[in-house]
C-alpha cells in the first residue's frame, strides 16, 4: 500500500524589513551579539517589524497566499522612526519604535484582512497587543546575560526613520527569508 500523500506545511510571518542603513545598523547590532556573547536568535530572520505573527500554511497553496497577499492596499506610504532600546523581561532586547498611529492601522487592517482572505486568526486572538519592534537578542538569550546586556542596551542610543511602502512575507526554511514583496 502506498502512504497517504500530506501536504507540506510551512511556517510564514508578514513583517516589514528594514531597508538600507537602518537595517545594516540593527544586523550589525544581531552580529556583535553573536561574536561576543554566541546569540544568535535574532540572526534567523532578516531585521523586521512583525506585523503578524508566523503561521503555518500548505506549501502547495503557497501561490494562492502571495496572490491574496497582493490584494492588501493600505492608504499611502508614511515614515516608521526607530529610537533606543527596550525590552520584554527577561529574554528579549530589542530596538525601540515611536509610536506611530500609521503603524497601528496598517497592523489593524492588515490583521482584519487576512482574517478575512485568509482565514488567518491568530494575530487577532493574540491578548499581548501589537508592539512594534525590532528584536536583536531572544530565544537564545539566557536570564542571568539578559539583565547584564540590559544594563548596557537601556542606555545605548539608536535612531533612523524608513519610509513604509511594502510589507513583506517570510518563509522559514533553515532560516527567514523574504519570499516575496508587497506594495501597500
């Protein structure tokens, strides 16, 4: 008898991937932190902002996500400002974003539609919020380094603005990788 055929599942996320020299500063910052310390979390995914978080959907069906995908239109390209460091305690550093209501409707309207298109609900059933930001140290950071780079990172400065025309989807492989681009 033959094996029943199953369709691959794979794991995807929407973000939006620094550009340009802000994104050399925050890969820059995920490198130093694997040279010194051995972290290398935050090195599996190109810098981004996650605007849903990843899920996982049948490879075979993949062109059908991007052409949906493709269908989402937000109402004009605007400026994203990153500012400092923060952190959720006692496992994530990351680069800070100022508010910014731009951002929140696109995360609002981009989570409406694929729950719509899509079917895609667990951005919407997340009860932590959408915060915004860049991460550059988790998973593999442990408690006892956490509060010793904290103490560094809460002071460090780090600034730069982006113009928000696309947003991206993500695809894991061994690692993140931008699958494909999308206009807003």
């Amino acid at each position: 008898m033959f094996a029943a055929y199953k369709p691959m599942q794979k794991k995807y996320f929407i973000a939006i991937v620094l550009e340009g020299d802000l994104f050399e500063k925050a890969e820059s910052i995920k490198h130093e932190l694997y040279i010194k310390f051995g972290i290398k979390g935050a090195l599996r995914s190109p810098s981004h902002v996650t605007l849903h978080r990843p899920f996982t959907w049948k490879e075979e069906k993949e062109n059908s996500l991007i052409s949906t995908l493709k269908g989402f239109k937000f109402q004009k390209p605007f400026d994203v400002e990153l500012s400092g460091f923060n952190c959720f305690e006692p496992r994530v550093i990351y680069i800070d974003t100022v508010k910014n209501e731009n951002l929140y409707f696109l995360h609002a309207q981009l989570t409406q539609f694929v729950a719509k298109n899509l079917k895609l609900l667990n951005e919407a059933e997340d009860m932590r919020g959408f915060h915004p930001h860049v991460t550059v140290a988790f998973r593999d950071l442990k408690k006892n380094l956490f509060y010793k780079l904290w103490e560094e990172f809460k002071t460090k400065e780090f600034s730069g603005k982006m113009q928000i025309s696309s947003i991206s989807l993500l695809k894991l492989n061994k690692t993140w990788e931008e699958l494909e681009k999308f206009d807003i």
